[in-house]
C-alpha cells in the first residue's frame, strides 16, 4: 500500500533532514526527566491496560476450573489442561463448534468473493470512467460507509423477512458483500496510483476496455485488493447482529452468535444451565480465542502492512 | 455497538484518502477519453455494486419507512408507531441510558487517544513507539461478541486477572461489578480497549503527516512538548478529531451487542431492554409488531445518517471530486 503514499521519496527526505533523531535523548534537565518520568508512567499502565486481558485469555486456556480461580491469574496452567479443554469445547453439543467455525469461515469467504467481484470493478468504473449518476453513487456510496453497519441490520431484516429468505445463508452472505467502503478504498487507489496514459496506452494497442480492467489496472491493484479482501472479511467475521437477526437456527450459527449458546450454557454466568451439558469458564475462554483466531492471526503477522496501509502517507518507516 | 470495530479498521483505513497527491490526477484528467464504449463498460462495471447498494442499502430503508407510518394491516398510520415507540415506558430509559454511556465514551475516547497517540509519536526510541501501537491494536482483532466475553472474564472478581483491583473498588462479585448504575463505564472500557487502538494509529499518521518544518520552527521559537501539543499538533489534528468523534457517537447509538451478552450473561441483573436498538429487537422478535421496530429503526437510522452526511459535506476528510 505505499504506492499510496503521495511522494515515497519525501519519507527518505525528511528521515535525512532529522539526524538528531536517531540519538535517544539522554541528557535533559531534571523537568525534562520528570516529564519522560510520567510519560513513561502513562504508556506502561495504557499497555498493561490493553495486554493484560489477551495474555490472561490465552493462559485461561490451559487450566482446570478449579486452577482458574486459585491459581495465580498469570499462571501457566498444563498441557493436559487444554488438551481437555479443547476436548470439552468440541464435544459440546456433539462438535457444535466445528459447524460454527465452518460456517462462519464459508459466510466471511463468500461474501468477501462477492466483495471483490463487485467493488473492484465499481471503484475502477469510479475513477477511471465517465457515466451518468457517477458523482450521485460516489457520494451516496461515502454517506452509507460512515454510518455504523448496525444501523441498517434491523431494516434489511424486515426486508428479508418480507421475501421469506430469513434463515437462509444468502442473508447473511449477500448483506455482507455490500461493502461501500471496499468501492471507496479501490476508486481512491484507482483514482490516484494508476497513471491514465498507461490504459491509453494500452487502448491504442487494440486492447478492449474489458482487457484494460483485467490485464492493466487489475494487476496493478493488487495491494488494494487485498487490503479490501483484509477488511472484508474481518468485518464479516467479527459481525454479531446481522447474524444474529438473521439466522434462527443453531446449526447456521456462525461462531461470534455460537459464542452466545456456549455462554448461555455456562454454569458460572447462568446458574440455571448447570447440568451434563454445561460449559466450564476454561473452556469458554478457549472458544472466545478460537472466535476470532482467523483475525488475530491476520492482525499478528500483517500488522506492518496493515498499518502502512491504512495511513500510508505518513509513515515514519 | 457491534460496528465499532470494523468502523474504526474501516476508517483508519479511510487514513489513507487524505493527503494525497491531487496534482497527478487533475493534470492526468485531461487525458482521459470518454468514449461511448466506455461510457457503457463504466454501466456495466458499477452494476453488480449498483443492485447491492439498492437491495441492502437503499430498498431497507425505505420499506423501513413504509412500516413506519402504517400500521400492521398496511393502511397509512402517521405518526402513531413513532407516538406509539417514544410513549414506551421503556425507551426514555434507553435513550438515557445511551446519552450517559455516549458522554462517558465519546470524553474519554478524544482525551486519551489524543493524549497517546501524542506520547507515542513523542517517543524517540524507535521499538518503543512501535511496540506500543501494536500493543494497542491488537485488542481490535477482538470484536464484537468476542471481546464481550473476553471482559465478562475480566469482570468477574472471582476469576479475574485484575480481582484485587475490582475488588479495591469494593466489587466483591460479578453482580455487583456489573450493577447497572456501572454500565456505562464498563461499556467505555471495552468500547475503549477493542477500538481505541485503531484510532491511535489513525492519529499517529496525522501527527506524521506535520511538516517536520513547522514542529522544527516551533522547537526554535522555544516551545515545549506541551505548547506544540497544544499550539501546532491539535489544531492541525482538528479534521481527524471530528472524525473520530462524529464517527463514535454515531456508532455509540447503535448500543447492541455489549447490554446484550451482559443480560444474558448476568440472569437479567442487566435489563434485555437497555437500550435502542435492543428495544427496536424485542418490538420485532418478541411482540411481533415490526411497525414499532421499524419507528426506532428509523429513528436510529436517521440520526446516523445526517451525522454522516453532515461529515461527508463539512469534513473535507474525503476525496469526493
């Protein structure tokens, strides 16, 4: 995504303005030191703040029930300790967490499948052509991504219920793949990384305006797309209500409103649900990680991309 | 509540429309030609995204409307399901209930994403500044129902990784932590560790998008750390801050998925009517009667929409030709 930053060659200048930089400030007069003294102070509780559940979480997942509430919260539980939770959390309604995951990872794959097919296009057509009502569903396409996804979860379900598709997959699937922001994200790309006379170029060549899309801007978009595809699917994995409204049947769950039934059936929150079938709070904690592990995975190993991505620009990097 | 996240990825991912080059692309202008055969591939193009923009965007709002003002049989109603809906003995609550939650939110959020995205773009160690940013999104990937329940955990004194702090603060057990009088800060607290990440980040990139000039001009004329927080970089901020802000209270309106799982997990300690949009639920689900569900519907959809439009018109954050 630095190809969307406005002058790559403006990063490296002004690293090679700012030498001073790269000399950690030792000296300093003791008002300075004071104030480094706070600030240190703010970042460590801010961090130990944001870090202290995530750890807690994944340590959850190695203990008893009994260790989670006399062990030491930081403790390493055992081995043995997850295995049996992983056994616990899969044989819960004889391996109900398996068809959550499955159709979860089939609702986030195809809707985002469907994201793409139709937004690259769209935000190429945006950018890069002329038609009428354009400016119209430009804007309308910026007013409906700034406003909370939620807001029309309860309208499209009154909608979907009116054509009787409530229960379906594809009400989840194609409410998911309407991604104004995806369209907005690739006509800004479109608009400003892809040099004009290049498609010219490519047209006076004989090519028609279908291979210019396919065989021109497509591959120079990859970046994009993948950023598209990134927020796409972590959007649709993430989402709860939609979901939720949509589906009432167990087995169409997908993990996020799964997460709902195991916690339902959790002695220790809901003192009714005690019985053979109850949920133990180690095995709860286990089935919030593998919620959303597909993302934090995403999150983990593409931060730097992501990052750059999403303010490129203004990297320091 | 359930968009908070995605909204916040989704907008520091709108970071990267401002700031770029426009001088390409008006010179490029001129050179593009506007062939009949194109104008039809530009149709054919937008179509697909055209129908789902109509079909999950435009048609539900509008047959939102319609449920609005008629009543269950279909004739013309008025204003009698919105009467009906604001008479509800629960919905000033739910607004109530929203307002104080937003104040909370919405204070909290712009003081300390400010205050840290400032720090962290002050740190000169290098691993540092970049550990930090990460230690800070990663809560994001936890969204939704996910970091609900992570924070049940968290709130819970008898298992919590923090007790003796909850406990410090006199909460002996889960019940107590989750007293609805509390609510509105607990909900800031996981609003605030699951987005308030994403936006630091956000703010990082335009506190890098300064002129390094103007801060080494500032440094010259003798101003401290503060006086160029306080004179150069939050003035210069100003766009991205009422983006952020307008951003949240449009989607602290929606308030779902947090009262939600807290009533669930808390026997009803936690009303399932909390708020809006959970009454806007139980109209439809639970009383059947989707005019009432439509009135609030609207009514939430009307508010995030003129904050919307309003920003999209005012903010000049987005490139709009």
């Amino acid at each position: 995504m630095t190809a969307l930053s406005t002058a790559p060659g403006h990063v490296a200048d002004r690293a090679a303005a700012r030498p001073a930089r790269r000399s950690p400030a030792l000296r300093g007069t003791p008002g300075q030191w004071s104030g480094r003294f706070v600030v240190a102070l703010v970042l460590l509780a801010f961090g130990l703040f944001f870090a202290i559940p995530i750890v807690w979480l994944l340590l959850a997942t190695t203990k008893s029930p009994t260790d989670l509430i006399q062990n030491n919260p930081f403790s390493f539980g055992s081995l043995d300790g997850f295995a049996v939770n992983w056994n616990a959390l899969f044989a819960f309604q004889d391996g109900a967490v398996v068809g959550w995951l499955g159709n979860s990872a089939l609702y986030s794959v195809l809707a985002l499948v469907i994201t793409l097919v139709v937004s690259v296009p769209a935000g190429y057509a945006l950018a890069l052509t002329e038609f009428r009502l354009r400016r119209a569903l430009l804007v309308t396409t910026l007013v409906v991504m700034l406003i909370p996804n939620t807001a029309l979860v309860l309208p499209v379900f009154l909608e979907l219920n009116s054509v009787g598709l409530i229960g379906s997959p594809l009400a989840v699937i194609l409410p998911f793949s309407f991604f104004p922001f995806g369209v907005y994200l690739t006509y800004i790309y479109f608009n400003t990384s892809i040099p004009r006379d290049l498609l010219a170029a490519a047209r006076i060549d004989g090519c028609t305006e279908f291979g210019v899309f396919t065989r021109i801007a497509l591959p120079l978009a990859t970046p994009v797309v993948a950023l598209v595809a990134f927020f796409s699917f972590v959007q649709n994995w993430n989402n709860y209500f939609l979901p939720f409204v949509m589906l009432p049947a167990s087995d169409q769950y997908p993990m996020q409103v799964g997460l709902t039934s195991l916690l339902a059936s959790t002695p220790a929150f809901n003192p009714s649900s005690a019985g053979a079938a109850s949920v133990q709070l180690p095995t709860l904690a286990l089935a919030t990680i593998m919620s959303v592990l597909p993302v934090l995975i995403v999150f983990l190993f593409s931060q730097r991309f992501l990052v750059s991505g999403m303010t490129a620009g203004g990297t320091k990097e | 509540m359930t968009a908070t996240v995605p909204d916040v990825e989704a907008t520091i991912a709108a970071g990267v429309t401002p700031h770029l080059g426009r001088s390409p692309r008006r010179s490029g202008r001129a050179s593009v030609r506007r062939s009949p055969v194109k104008n039809r591939m530009g149709y054919v193009f937008v179509s697909g995204y055209t129908v789902l923009m109509l079909v999950f965007g435009v048609f539900p709002a509008l047959y939102a409307l319609v449920l609005s003002v008629t009543t269950i049989d279909g004739s013309f109603a008025g204003f009698d399901n919105f009467a009906k809906v604001l008479g509800d003995y629960r919905f000033l609550p739910a607004v109530g209930h929203v307002a104080v939650y937003l104040a909370i939110w919405l204070v909290s959020l712009l003081v300390l994403v400010v205050l840290l995205a400032l720090i962290v773009h002050a740190i000169r160690i290098r691993w540092l500044s970049t550990a930090s940013r990460f230690v800070f999104y990663i809560p994001g990937a936890l969204a939704g129902a996910s970091s609900v329940m992570l924070w049940l955990f968290v709130l819970d004194p008898s298992v919590s990784p923090v007790g003796p702090l909850l406990e410090a603060f006199g909460f002996e057990s889960f019940v107590q932590t989750i007293n609805p009088a509390n609510l509105p800060v607990v909900f800031t607290v996981i609003a605030f560790w699951t987005g308030a990440g994403g936006w630091i980040v956000i703010m990082y990139g335009a506190l890098n998008n300064i002129p390094e000039e103007v801060m080494e001009a500032a440094k010259i004329d003798g101003a401290n750390a503060v006086q160029t927080a306080v004179r150069i970089q939050l003035p210069m901020m100003r766009k991205w801050i009422a983006y952020m802000g307008i951003m949240s209270l449009a989607a602290g309106t929606q308030l779902f998925v947090e009262p939600q799982l807290l009533s669930q997990a808390s026997n009803a300690v936690v009303a399932n009517d909390y708020s809006l949009n959970q009454l806007a639920y139980l109209y439809a689900f639970q009383q059947n009667d989707f005019n009432g569900s439509a009135a609030i519907s609207i009514l939430l959809l009307v508010i995030a929409l003129a904050l919307s439009a309003f920003f999209v018109a005012r903010g000049g954050l987005f490139e709009k030709d």
